[in-house]
C-alpha cells in the first residue's frame, strides 16, 4: 500500500507510492561566440528524481490586448530538491516504452508543505525534441 502524507495548507494529498516515473531536470545554459553576438541555449543534466505526473485540464493559451498567458499541462509532484526553479526544465520517457522523453518548461514551483518535503512543478508541454524548446 502506498505511503501517504497529506497536505493540510493545501489541502492536497501526496502519495509517495505514486511517484513511478523518472523525471529529468535540466539546467539551461547559453553559450555565446566570441563576439557575443549570437547565444545557444544547451541543456545539462542536474538530477534524475521520481516523480508524479498528473495531466492538468489548463493547456490553452489566453490573448488579451498586449498579453500571451501560457498556463499549465501538467502537474509533476516530486520530493523537495533545493535549487529548483522556473528556469530549469524537465523531461519525462513516455509510458509507452518508446524511447522518445516529451520536454516540459517549469510554470512554477510550490513548497507544498512548507516543511520541505515535496514541491509541486506546473509545466508546460514544449515537445519532444530539445530543439523545439530551444524556440522558446
């Protein structure tokens, strides 16, 4: 049976028996040319963590005059990792076996419990391939 513990501030519940897929996150790192003129953007592996990931019924995106909103696809609950940010990035194998990992951009990162226990990543699906989030 798996182990839960429940979220009392947010009324959430994290079952630690839940956490079945393997989550990759990734630092960004940009890399100019000598002149500083044109950036890539590469990404380097920080930590390998087991994770929850959930899909979120959000996935639109909202125009209003001047503002494009990017909410969320998914939600991935992970134990607590210090250093993790909106600036990382994540990437999760598919469960069909295949060999192709779909790449998700950090929305947000919450401190479910404020004890440091688990954080609760809102995402959004980029693709599967590291050259389309590069166009981000």
């Amino acid at each position: 049976m798996a182990k839960c513990v429940k979220i009392v501030r947010n009324k959430s519940r994290v079952c630690i028996g839940s956490m079945r897929r393997r989550v990759k996150i990734y630092d960004r790192v940009l890399t100019g040319d000598e002149n500083n003129i044109d950036f890539n953007m590469d990404f380097s592996l920080l930590w390998i963590v087991w994770g929850n990931v959930q899909a979120s019924t959000a996935g639109s995106i909202f125009f209003d005059a001047t503002n494009i909103a990017n909410t969320r696809t998914h939600i991935i609950d992970i134990r607590y990792k210090k250093g993790i940010t909106a600036e990382n990035w994540i990437s999760i194998m598919r469960v069909d076996d295949s060999e192709v990992e779909d790449y998700f951009k950090i929305l947000s990162v919450i401190n479910l419990d404020d004890n440091y226990q688990f954080l609760r990543l809102n995402c959004l699906l980029r693709g599967d391939k590291l050259v389309d989030i590069n166009k981000n």
